[in-house]
C-alpha cells in the first residue's frame, strides 16, 4: 500500500471494512492516500468505509464476548495515544483450543480523514455516515469518506 502507485489508471479505488490506519506512522497513510489519488484518473474517486472515531467513543464497550457456532470470541479494547488509537485483543475459545491475537488501528475523525485526503490531492469531499448516504451526524453507521480527484 506505501508503494503501488499506478498513475492515472483507475476511475474508482475502494478501501472498505476498516482496512486503514494499521501503520504506526500516520506519514504512512499519508502515503498511502497519496498513492490512491495518483494512481486515479481525472475526476476518479476514491471510497474509504471505516470506523469512525466519533462512532468509536459513542458505542465504545471495554469488553465483549460472542459466541460463533462452538468458537467463543472475547474481545478487549483499549483506547491510546488520546483517542489517536484503539488498541484490541481478541481470544478466540474452540473447545481446548485458544488462540489470541492483538492488533492497533489509528482512528480518524470525519474532520481529520477529510483533511487527510484534501493535503493527499482530492479537490472534492464527501462524508456518509453508511454507505447508503446517510447524513454522518450522531446517528451514523460507519464513516465513509468519498474523494473525488
């Protein structure tokens, strides 16, 4: 993602389900929207559907745990670097099996993954509060930014 680049070749790119902000250095996914808007053609757009911050401090819950068939799924969620990250770590339970797993992903503010993409090159932006265009206010979905280059 820091390094595909493919200039002027695409008319749509779309990042979906949170797959954004995984990076430790936010120049990281500067780059990377960079690297989206440049491999668009002129008047190309770019979609990112993700978790935004402010659904992440309204429905935030410490601890969770759900159960998938016979697997028992615990969730754990920590907020770091003053809302900047959210730290999870997921214990998956299958009879005498468990395995873990953690993982750290930035969160944006619609405010911020906007700006993010006007200092990348978009000169049009959008923000959806779910991909059925709904208004992003405190009733919103998910977030979901659409550039346009």
């Amino acid at each position: 993602m820091r390094e595909y680049r493919v200039p002027n070749s695409f008319d749509v790119i779309i990042n979906m389900f949170g797959s954004f902000g995984y990076f430790e250095n936010p120049d990281d996914d500067r780059k990377v929207v960079t690297n989206m808007c440049q491999s668009l053609r002129a008047g190309g757009q770019f979609l990112i559907e993700t978790a935004g911050k402010e659904i992440v401090a309204r429905d935030f819950q410490e601890m969770e745990w759900s159960e998938v068939g016979d697997l028992l799924v615990l969730s754990e969620r920590k907020v770091s670097q003053n809302w900047g990250r959210i730290e999870t770590r997921w214990i998956v339970i299958q009879g005498t099996k468990r395995v873990e797993h953690r993982v750290s992903v930035r969160s944006y503010s619609a405010a911020e993954l906007s700006s993010l993409l006007f200092d990348c090159g978009f000169s049009k932006v959008q923000v959806y509060g779910s991909l059925d265009g709904i208004e992003y206010d405190q009733r919103a979905q998910r977030l979901v930014v659409v550039g346009r280059k």
